[in-house]
C-alpha cells in the first residue's frame, strides 16, 4: 500500500511542529500569563483555558490523532501509539475500584482517565465497573479477571500494575508484528528495552538483586531480561559500556559522567524518549515509508511533553534550567 500521499500530507504539518527556539522563549517567561500568550501564537491555542494544562494538551495530541486517522491507510499505526493509554485508563478505573472495594468510598478518579485510546474511556468504564469484559481488545478480556485475582491474593497494587504492563507490551509487539512492517516491530521491541531500562534504573536504587528483580522485566524486547537482571549486579556508571554492543546502551552514558544522581536520572529518562524517536527518523529520507507516521506521533508527543514541562516549571516558580534540562531534543 502506498504511502506517498500520507508522508506528503506529514510533512506539510511538520511544518507547524514547535521548535526549540520557541521552547526557550516559553520557558523565559516571567509567568503563566506570559507563557500562555505565548502559545496563542500555536494551535495549543485553541485548548487552553483556566490552569488545565493537561487536559488541553491531551486535546492537542487527539485532534492530531483525529485528523490522521483521515489519510493514514493503516489503523494500527495509530492504534500502536495509542494503546498505552488504553492500558494506563485501566489502571486508573482498577485502582480506583479496589479503592472501593476497600471502603473508600471517594476512590474513583474519572478525572485521570485519558482520551487518547483507541477504546472510549466511558465505554472502558462501564465494561470494567460492570465485569462486561467481552468485547475489549488487546487481552484485556482475559487480564482484568486476573488482575482482580491477584488484588485478592496479595493486595499488591504494584505487581498488578505490572501484570498490566506485560500484557501492554505483548499487546504493542502483536499489534506491530500484524502490520508486517519490521522497522515499527523494530520499534516496539526497542520501547520494551527503553522501559526495562527505566526499570533496571529504579530497581538498582532500590539495591533489588537480579534474581529478584526478574519478574519487572517485560519479554519482547532486543535485550533478553535475564541480561537486564544481571545490570544491577553491576555499578551503574559501567552500564553504558557493558550495553555498548546495543545502540541504547550510549543513552546511559549520563549515569557515568554526572555526579547527580537525580539529574543523571532525569536526563536518562529523556534520552530515552528522543533515543525512541531517533530509531525512526532514518524514515525522513523516505517519501514512502510508513514509519513516518509513527514518527510524526512521537514527535508531536515530545513536543507536547515539552509545552507541559515549561507550563509547570512557569507556573510553579520552579528551577528553569533543571526544566531546561528535562525537555526534548527540538527539532
């Protein structure tokens, strides 16, 4: 199937992706009033009103997943890019649920429900809050009632919240692998190493032992978890160069030359994130290639990641050039 017109229609809306010179000029304002003047000047214009933030950043992401949906001939390429707020919706109505159940009565959080799945988060609702699992996607079918089992069991909302992980990941790599386009499965396997990395990171400050730490590390991706689990048997500043025969490994690299452990921590996480975006970018010199989707997703999700850290390092008064250090690579 030919993606000629679709990658010519991207680059047209490239055009309005927010660059990096706008970023510092957003993060130089004198305050929130400054700063939302600024991004009238933007199509986040249209979003934001009041002090959510949130929401009308969310509404940017929608409307640019709404209009894809228009000239992309593939579903599932939007449909990769959405699933994990499927799966973090079902975190949220799962946690409030066994809040309940519990006997808070206020346990419920509607307002952390996102729009950007590929399942309406009120038709989610009301499939989990009335055990009418049928008809949802992606194993969820089968999941929740195993996620409910293992509440009941050991009352670990942790291990639940990573049951619900793996079974994202499986759902992603599936989802990916029906596509029949090896560069997003190239992708999706690279996303689970990224996320066992993060993993590996916290679970090394929490001095796990590899044996122990197994289970948090999802199958699928290009680095097995046995060999993840052996990293934290190793000091972190020498991860870089025992990962170095993988491309991810040179992200690490800031846990080797900061003495901060917290900001070597924050730069990790976003390099991890433009590492993410630049294992597709060789789709730029392509005028066919269907990545260019997923590429353009990513990218507008860095950018609204950036407008969000620049509102709440503004509005909140807090150390702009930490922010500064926290944002994405601009284009």
């Amino acid at each position: 199937m030919s993606y000629v017109y679709t990658v010519a229609r991207l680059r047209g809306m490239e055009n309005h992706i927010l660059d990096s010179a706008f970023f510092s000029r957003l993060m130089d304002s004198a305050g929130i009033d400054e700063a939302v003047k600024a991004l009238g000047e933007t199509s986040y214009s249209q979003w934001i009103s009041g002090a959510n933030f949130d929401k009308a950043i969310d509404s940017e992401i929608l409307a640019t997943c709404e209009e894809l949906k228009t000239f992309v001939p593939d579903r599932e390429l939007l449909d990769i890019f959405r699933l994990p707020y499927d799966f973090h919706n079902v975190k949220v109505l799962l946690k409030g649920l066994f809040k309940v159940r519990g006997g808070e009565s206020e346990g419920r959080r509607y307002d952390l429900l996102s729009k950007l799945g590929t399942i309406d988060s009120d038709e989610l609702t009301t499939a989990i809050e009335t055990e009418e699992y049928g008809f949802l996607p992606y194993g969820l079918t089968d999941l929740i009632p195993q996620c409910w089992q293992l509440w009941d069991q050991t009352k670990n909302a942790q291990a639940v919240e990573l049951l619900i992980d793996h079974q994202m990941f499986r759902a992603m790599l599936k989802l990916a692998e029906g596509l029949n386009m090896p560069d997003i499965t190239q992708w999706v396997r690279e996303k689970i190493d990224a996320e066992n990395l993060r993993s590996a990171i916290r679970l090394a400050r929490m001095k796990y032992e590899p044996a122990k730490a197994l289970a948090f590390f999802h199958e699928g991706g290009t680095i097995r978890p046995d060999d993840m689990a052996k990293l934290l048997s190793e000091p972190q500043e020498t991860w870089s160069r025992l990962l170095s025969y993988k491309d991810i490994g040179r992200v690490l690299s800031a846990l080797q030359d900061s003495g901060d452990m917290k900001v070597a921590l924050s730069e990790v996480s976003k390099s991890l994130d433009d590492y993410l975006i630049q294992v597709l970018e060789k789709a730029k010199y392509s005028m066919d290639d269907p990545a260019n989707v997923l590429l353009y997703l990513l990218t507008k999700e860095a950018e609204a990641r950036n407008v969000r850290v620049a509102l709440v390092c503004v509005a909140g008064g807090l150390d702009r050039e930490f922010g500064r250090r926290l944002l994405s690579n601009g284009r």
